[in-house]
C-alpha cells in the first residue's frame, strides 16, 4: 500500500517539478545555472517523499571554481533524484535525443541548456563534441557525462565510453569523479524508510598535457578509482545496517 501512494505521490510531484522547470527555463532559457536548479525541484522533494536518507561528501564539487567534466555512475532512473541533490553551480549534463520528447521533463532539460547527443548520427555527435569543448573552454560551465552510456541496474561498473575524456583532453579541465554507492538493488518503496544512499566526489583528475595516446590509461585509472569508491561506500552501509 505504501509503495503505491509513494508511486501516485512521485508521479504528482514529477509534474508539478516539470510544470515548475519549465516555467524557469521560459523565463531565462539556456542559463546553465538552470540545470543546478531544475535538479533541486526534483531531488529535494523526492528525497522526502522516498524517505531516502542521503549522505554526501561533495563540498569541494560544489565549491569548485572552474570548469570541469564531472563523471558518474548511473544506476537507475532515481539518478535523477539521487544525483540531483548534488549538482553544482553552472553545469550542464548530456543526454540521449529522445529525451526531448519526455512530457515537460524534455523541454525544460533543453532550455535548461543540456546538450542533446544523436548517438546514432556521427555529425551530430561531432558537433555536439566540438559545442561542449567550446563551453568548457571559454564559457566557464562544467559538463556533467555518465560515462557507462545507460543504466547499470546496480549490477556494478560497466565499460565506460570515451566521449567524456576526450572531452577533457580536448579542453584541457580536470575530470572529477562522482561515486554513489550500490542502492538500484536495495530500495524498499514499500518500507517507511526506503534506504541509505553514499555519494562521495573524489580528487580532480588532471588532463593538461595529456593526448588521445593517453586516452585508456586516463579511462582505466578513473574507472579504477570509481570502482573502488563504490565498494568502499556499499561496505561501509553493510557494516552500519
């Protein structure tokens, strides 16, 4: 019964935050603060109606004082409410094409000033890569990527695409990696407090002077790192359950 009216409940605020973003993103389109704040009407809310307890190790992300390329693991949908809490100040997100067609969700993420990637067009990803070197060179925004493609389904890691890190390379800004701990698997929507979920930023990973011939070293390292974050945190929720 329980995870009944939380999914009606859910369902009723992810409107009302839509209806809400995309009024904002009306008023000042393309402002890549926008996205920072869209995240916050669908993550605070959400974290209290889900009974989610949270805990974040993020202040040096959100106090950060030049552009990066921001890197996550991506679990599930509830990402979005999860990661939303944390998002900083000026950054932008990529995301899949089709999203634009998802009822006030879509539109407000593109006047929000996120980029749509046509992975299924080389041009068009091209020039979208050529557009996201361009603002985190000279626009002062970071870009937020998840770099496994799809959803992991908390089933752990999986190979991480290239896109981000030549970005990275490209524009010459560190990568900071973003963990979350193992939660996909673990909710329980239908108990009074549906879980504990860790986020934990780790140190900048610099990319000035590197090349593409330094490409899957700078993957490896950063996913490494990543995937021992990631069991760390899931260790540390086991031992204090």
């Amino acid at each position: 019964m329980l995870f009944l009216l939380r999914m009606l409940a859910m369902g009723v605020h992810f409107i009302l935050a839509g209806t809400l973003g995309l009024l904002l993103g009306l008023c000042r389109p393309f402002n890549p603060d926008n996205s920072r704040l869209c995240a916050r009407l669908y993550s605070l809310p959400a974290l209290w109606l889900l009974r989610l307890k949270l805990s974040a190790e993020v202040q040096a992300l959100l106090e950060h004082k030049r552009s990066y390329v921001i890197v996550a693991n991506h679990q599930s949908n509830y990402d979005l409410y999860v990661l939303g809490r944390v998002v900083p100040k000026r950054t932008v997100s990529i995301g899949k094409k089709s999203l634009r067609w998802v009822p006030f969700f879509g539109q407000l993420y593109w006047l929000a000033g996120n980029v749509l990637l046509d992975r299924g067009n080389a041009i068009s990803a091209k020039r979208a890569m050529l557009t996201t070197t361009d603002t985190l060179k000279h626009k002062d925004t970071s870009i937020w990527v998840f770099p496994e493609g799809t959803r992991n389904l908390g089933k752990g890691l999986l190979p991480f695409k290239k896109g981000a890190f030549q970005m990275a390379i490209a524009a010459g800004v560190p990568i900071i990696p973003i963990c979350v701990s193992s939660y996909a698997k673990r909710l329980k929507m239908n108990s009074w407090s549906s879980g504990k979920i860790m986020i934990r930023s780790l140190p900048a990973i610099p990319t000035a002077g590197l090349s593409l011939d330094d490409l899957p070293k700078l993957i490896d390292d950063c996913r490494t790192q990543m995937a021992h974050c990631i069991d760390m945190m899931d260790r540390q929720l086991a031992q204090a359950s």
